[in-house]
C-alpha cells in the first residue's frame, strides 16, 4: 500500500501509554542503579562495574538533557526543542 503521486503518507499517533515519558525513565533508571549495586555487591559481578556506571551515567545525562529542554520549551525559548507538547502543564 503505497501513497499516491503527491500525497504523503502521515505517521498514526502513538498510544497514549507511550505518551508518558516518566515511568519509562523511572524504570530505565531503577535499571540501571539495580546493576551497579550487584556490581559492587556481588564480587562475581566485577567486571559489570564499567558498564554499569558507564549506563547510569548516561542515562543521568540524558534525563538532566530532557529536563533542560522541557524547561526551555516551558518559558517558550526559541531553540527549545519542538514535540514537547505533551509534557507541557496545560492550565
């Protein structure tokens, strides 16, 4: 099924559980702070430990990124980034 000459085909809105960003950040960062702590618990688990912090540190990064820029779009800057609409407290 493709689209006709000229016509462009538009992508179906995400479900709306998809559109809640949180618990998947939450569940990434329980993740990730599980890892570390069997890293440095379990004595087996030693060469986890790189991987692990390498894991939660990105993920801290990317999360404090995603803040930055739903803050930026709340006070309406110009290079805030576009889509964020949906976290936006609508009042």
């Amino acid at each position: 099924m493709s689209a006709e000459p000229g016509e462009s085909r538009t992508a179906p809105p995400l479900p709306a559980a998809l559109l809640h960003v949180w618990p998947f950040i939450a569940l990434g960062a329980l993740g990730w702070v599980a890892a570390v702590a069997a890293a440095f618990l379990v004595p087996a688990l030693q060469g986890w430990r790189p991987v692990a912090l390498a894991g939660l540190g990105v993920g801290v990064l990317g999360t404090s990124i995603f803040l930055l820029q739903l803050a930026a779009a709340r006070r309406g800057a110009r290079g805030a980034q576009a889509g964020l609409e949906n976290y936006l407290d609508h009042k």
